[in-house]
C-alpha cells in the first residue's frame, strides 16, 4: 500500500510514518504537490545475512593458496 503525505504532514506525523512504514507501508512525500522522497521497509539485506555471506566466502576460499607465493611475488612473475 503507498500513500502521499505533504512534507509538514509527515514532519509533524513521523514516528507515526515510521511505524507504518514496519508494517510494510510505503509513503511519498510531497513537496507543493511534487513527490520529493518515500518512506518504507528496508527490502534489501539485513546485516545477519549480510554476515553470514562473509563467513561463507571465507570458508570457501579457506583451502586456496598460493603455492607459497607472495601476491608481489606473482605480479612480478607476469610483468616478465
């Protein structure tokens, strides 16, 4: 569901806009009729999630090595 709100609208009304906008809510705001900016849920990745990708790229690449080189040691190695 979306609504728009005026700007002084939403300024005097915010904490009641942010709850709704937990629940699933998105608002528009409005500036002389001209939507400026929207109000809603977070949609993208929560940080629990975003840790969990971490720790799963580094348990992947935990058995990747180098044969005992260094990075500069390859670098140096293709500018030959």
């Amino acid at each position: 569901m979306s609504v728009t709100i005026a700007a002084y609208e939403a300024k005097t009304h915010f904490s009641e806009l942010l709850e709704r906008a937990t629940n699933g809510e998105t608002i528009t705001v409005s500036r002389h009729g001209t939507p400026v900016a929207q109000l809603g849920p977070i949609t993208g990745p929560q940080p629990d999630e975003a840790k969990d990708a971490v720790a799963t790229i580094r348990q992947l690449r935990s058995p990747l090595t180098l044969g005992g080189l260094s990075i500069n040691d390859l670098k140096n190695e293709g500018r030959k």
